[in-house]
C-alpha cells in the first residue's frame, strides 16, 4: 500500500517486513518470508548485476539453493567445485586434497564457484518472482525503531526520500553494518585483524578435469592466498595479509597484489601468463560481531551480523543459513511477539555455533600446529582413525559443522591439535605473541 502524506512532503509506504541489502542473506530472506504470506519490500543501493567478492560457495549451500528454487540457475552459471586443495610450501606432502565427498553426508558431493554479479542478481530476480517488492538504487539512510511502527528512511539516486512503515527491519547490509553502526553494537574481533587485497586475473593455469573448479588454498609467510577459478576462464585471485606486510605496501595496489602471488613460486608458475582484469582492490577491518542479533523489532543477518575471515569460504552459506533461520524467527515473532526476546536469544546462540564452528579453525589456520595436522600423507595410508577425523573436518568445511555423527572425531582432532601444541610450545608461544603483535597494528588498505 502506497499513499502520500502532505505533512511529510515524502512517498510513505507501508509493508510488514523492510529489508535493507540486496545479496545473499537479503534476498534469502525476503523470498522466504514472502512465500509465508508477509508483505517484503526490499532495499538495495547498488543496482545488479554488481561486483562483489566471495565466490566460492559450500556443499551446505545447495540445500538452501534448492530451497529457493534456483539450484538449476546456479548451476548454469557456476563450475563445479569438488573439493578444497591446501597448499604449503614447508610441509610434506605440500598438497593435500579435502573432496566433499568423504563428508560424513554424502548426500552434497561438491558446491558451486560463481560470479557474484551473476549470482546476486539471480537470487535478486528470483525474489521479485517471489512476490517481494525489490528496489535497486536506493539507500537507506536512517531508521526509527522506537515505536511499535518501524520506520525506514531510503532516498533514490535523485534525492527523493521515501519513508517506509513496517512491523520489522531485517539489516542485511553486508559490512556496511548498517543498523549495528546505528544501535553501537558494532565490535570488532581483537583476535584476527588481517585485511585482504584481490583482482580476477585471465589466463591463470587451471587444474583440470573434475579438479579443474576445486579452491586453491595457499598458506605464505604473509598469511594465505586463494585462487577460485570461475566458469568463463576468469581466476579471482586473493591474498589475506598480516597488517604488518602491508604496511610495507611501496607501489600501487595493481602491482603490489602481483608481487605478493609472485612469492610462492608455485603460483607465480601458475600465474606466468596471467594479467589483471581491471583494479585490485583491499579490504580492511576485517573480523566483527554485532552483540545483538535481534531486538525489538529488527534482526540483522548476514554481514550485517557478523564477519569471519574467509579461508574456508563460509560468508554466503552463514548469510544464507542465518537468513533461513531469520525467516522462520521473524515469521514467528510476526504473529505472536510474547516470546520475542527469548527466541531473539535462541536464535543468536544457534548462529554463533555456527560461525564459531569455522571460527576455531579460522583462528588456528596459521598456528604452525593447525598447518601440520591438516596436511595428511597419502589418504589410503591414512589410520582409520585418521581418516574418520579428516571427514569430520572435511564436514566443518562443508559447512555440516552440527552434524552429530562428527563430534567423536572433530573433538578429537582438536585434542590432537593441543596435544601437538604441547611438544612444540616454544614454536606455538612464538605464533601467539606474533600474531598478538599483528593485532596491535594499524593499517589502511
Ligand atoms: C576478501 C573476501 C573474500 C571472500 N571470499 C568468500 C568466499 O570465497 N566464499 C564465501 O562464501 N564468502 C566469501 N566472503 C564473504 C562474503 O563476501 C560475504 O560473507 C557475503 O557476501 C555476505 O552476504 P550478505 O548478503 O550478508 O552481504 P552482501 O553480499 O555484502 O550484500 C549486502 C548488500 O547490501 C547493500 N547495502 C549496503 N548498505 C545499504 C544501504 N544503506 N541501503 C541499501 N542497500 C545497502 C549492498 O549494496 C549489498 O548489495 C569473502 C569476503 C571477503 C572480504
């Protein structure tokens, strides 16, 4: 319903749900709550189809895909991805191979590499199909969640404001954070403050066959590199940096992310004929949290939320799977509000067990223990015990981290890990005070 107040000189609409982002998390959620009846209307200030990084998606993201009705779409428009391949240029073997398909659930062998322009606008297009009200080109600039009416204050590329009125605003932002900006409940990680700098690169050397669409994951003595082939023979291409590598940046950023594949000679292979297609481009303050995930008539998802770093590829499966489970939440706060703050707490923790499942991993990636254990020898002279935990760890990094049958195993992989710590303290102690030193450093990318 639209209608016009005078008193305002500006547009007012009015929905039951206002959703502020147009990626991954807010079109997830706008179709799902659409589909359950809820009038949605949709924010997105840019227009699709739009650059964005993170495009490696997860086995546990097909569900979800298929959920939406657009598993086939994104097939069309993605490689195949059957595994992730970890590389280390001081371990031996110096590659090892994790194929979803030795997940403890079979039932998802492999995900999708996508472009996020093509991907983004898909699931875009796919709302509107939906029922929701989905607008490009306008931002929203201020909100008012002190009443039982929200408001949302959204101007298009003309100036012209429009106020919307809803019960509830889902914030999915991304690392705009918009509303946790707002509300003060913005924090960032003290733990891992690393920054990236990317590009998409032509003419990369592929892996091939069924390889050919596997992530390649490289750990360097600056952080960690990745190298996700995409399907029109286009490679993005990333490093993941301590601050105090690049604060040592002395040329422009095109050639800096160059140099820095450069120092791994097994990229550089990789790369000797390769060119840049377009800029590079950094991202800094890089991990946080919102304290709160839901309040008062507001939820944020997402990006919005939370960001961890990506090493295991994990931002659109959490947006996408904090949007479902925001969906079913707002859904049912919508018809009966008395129970709000005790599913708001319910629904958090459910979220940062998920995140944190990949968190214990993200933080020890570059521990010199965590780096050993998970490149194994040759599979078939695995110990079955061996093999049983690297299934559970190839079930985190599907994205299956709630799995049950996996506890026994990951738990005792993290068992291992600290019992490694212990005969290798001294080099362990060296790792936390370096990266507790990194922390400290400021840096603009
Ligand atoms: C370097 C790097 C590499 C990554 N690699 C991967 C990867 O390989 N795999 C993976 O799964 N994840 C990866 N990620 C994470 C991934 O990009 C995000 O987790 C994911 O995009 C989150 O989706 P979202 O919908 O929450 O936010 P976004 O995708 O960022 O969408 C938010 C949308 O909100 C819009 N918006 C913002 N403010 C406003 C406003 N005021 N009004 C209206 N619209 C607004 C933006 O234009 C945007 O379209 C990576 C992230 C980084 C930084």
């Amino acid at each position: 319903m639209t209608t016009h107040d005078d008193s305002l000189d500006e547009v007012i609409a009015t929905y039951d749900v206002v959703v502020i982002g147009g990626g991954p998390a807010g079109t997830t959620i706008s179709s799902l709550l659409s589909e359950k009846g809820w009038s949605v209307c949709l924010l997105e200030k840019a227009h699709h189809p739009r650059f964005h990084i993170g495009e490696s998606l997860l086995p546990m993201n097909m569900p979800i895909l298929e959920r939406l009705g657009v598993l086939d779409k994104v097939a069309g428009i993605g490689i195949k991805k059957y595994a992730a391949e970890f590389n280390s240029p001081v371990t031996a073997p110096e590659q090892d191979i994790f194929y979803f398909a030795k997940a403890a659930d079979k039932s998802f062998p492999f995900a999708y590499e996508v472009r996020r322009s093509e991907f983004d606008e898909l699931l875009f297009r796919n709302c509107k199909d939906k029922g929701v009200k989905a607008f490009e080109g306008i931002t929203v600039n201020r909100v008012d969640l002190d009443q039982a009416v929200k408001k949302v204050w959204a101007s298009d590329e003309t100036g012209a404001s429009t106020a919307f009125h809803c019960q509830y605003v889902v914030d999915a932002s991304g690392r705009d954070t918009f509303l946790s900006k707002k509300l003060n409940t913005k924090k960032k990680n003290p733990d891992h403050q690393m920054a990236a700098i990317f590009g998409h690169f032509h003419q990369v050397e592929r892996r091939t066959g069924s390889d050919e669409g596997n992530i390649s994951i490289y750990w360097f003595e600056h952080g960690w590199m990745w190298l996700i082939p995409l399907k029109d023979g286009m490679m993005s291409a990333g490093c993941v940096c301590w601050p105090e590598y690049l604060k040592t940046r002395d040329k422009p950023l095109n050639e800096f992310l160059q140099h820095t594949l450069f120092l791994l000679p097994e990229v550089a292979d990789r790369f000797k004929n390769a060119s840049l297609a377009g800029d590079a481009q950094a991202t800094g303050n890089y991990s946080y949290s919102a304290s709160r995930m839901a309040g008062d008539g507001y939820l944020l998802i997402g990006d919005a939320y939370a960001f961890v770093d990506p090493v295991f590829s994990s931002g659109v499966y959490l947006a996408m799977q904090g949007a479902v489970k925001g969906a079913d939440y707002v859904d049912t706060v919508l018809k009966d509000s008395s129970q709000q703050v005790q599913l708001a707490s319910t629904l958090q923790l459910s979220m940062q067990k998920e995140i944190s499942a990949f968190c214990w991993f993200i933080y020890r990636f570059n521990s010199p223990a965590l780096h050993k254990l998970l490149m194994s020898s040759d599979e078939k002279r695995l110990h079955p015990v061996k093999q049983k935990m690297k299934s559970a760890v190839i079930s985190v990094l599907a994205g299956d981290a709630g799995n049950q049958q996996i506890k026994f195993y990951l738990n005792l992989f993290k068992g291992l890990y600290y019992f490694s710590i212990l005969f290798d303290f001294k080099r362990h102690w060296r790792f936390m005070l370096f990266r507790r030193g990194q922390n400290r450093v400021q840096v603009d990318v």
